[in-house]
C-alpha cells in the first residue's frame, strides 16, 4: 500500500505546486478552482492510502515469496465472467453523454447502469468456496 500511498502523495504535492505558480501568475479563477480540487481529491486518496498502509500492514502481495493462497479472505472476489465492470462503465458513460447530449440518453444510460451495480452489490460481494 505505501508504493500507492507514495504514488498519490507525489501528485498532491504536483498539483499543489502547480497550483500555487498559476495562482501567482494568472487571474483565472476557473484553473485554480479546477488544481484546487485535484489537489484535494489526491491529497484525500493519498490520505487514505496511508492509513491503510499503516492499518493492514503489508500484502501477500507485496512479498514475492508470498503464495496465491496467503491473500485468500482479503478484499473481495469477482468472478472472471462478470458482467458488472463492462456494464457499469457503459452505463455511466451513457449518462454522462446524457448530460450533454438530452434526458433520453441519460434515462438509457440509468437503464444500463442499474443492472450493472446489481451485479457488483449482490454478485462480488464474497469469495465464493
């Protein structure tokens, strides 16, 4: 986890810098709006990735000697033939082209989206014995 936690850290720390040089040098309130949240949104994903890091300790799969069974019980399983990312990525893309585009492409795009957080819910909840 501390790989990741570092990952997000150095892109909070981009975005801050960033930000704080088109602050200085531009009046435009929309970009500094826009580096202002994504600093806050890696800052918060960065928080959160080191508090889990220091939480759970390290993964099986962080070890290279680690086997396959050492990470059984851990997070949550999706079987290979799931529908649910494939389903769920086109719905929310459909209601975001709704948003542009009309109501009834986003009433589509919920139609699509609801089977697909079904399956995440109620199919990829545990792993399966």
């Amino acid at each position: 986890m501390k790989a990741e936690a570092w990952l997000f850290t150095g892109v909070a720390l981009f975005f801050l810098v960033t930000g704080g040089v088109y602050a200085a040098f531009s009046a435009d309130p929309a970009g500094i709006a826009a580096l202002t949240v994504s600093l806050l949104m890696s800052g918060l994903v960065a928080l959160f990735l080191w508090r889990q890091a220091g939480r759970g300790g390290p993964r099986p799969e962080d070890d290279e000697r680690a086997e396959i069974s050492a990470a059984e019980g851990r997070g949550f399983f999706f079987p290979a033939r799931s529908f649910a990312p494939v389903c769920t990525a086109a719905g929310t893309a459909l209601v975001g082209l709704g948003v542009a585009q009309g109501l009834w492409l986003a009433l589509i795009g919920f139609g699509v989206l609801a089977p697909g957080i079904y399956g995440f819910v109620f199919r990829g909840g545990a792993a399966e014995s």
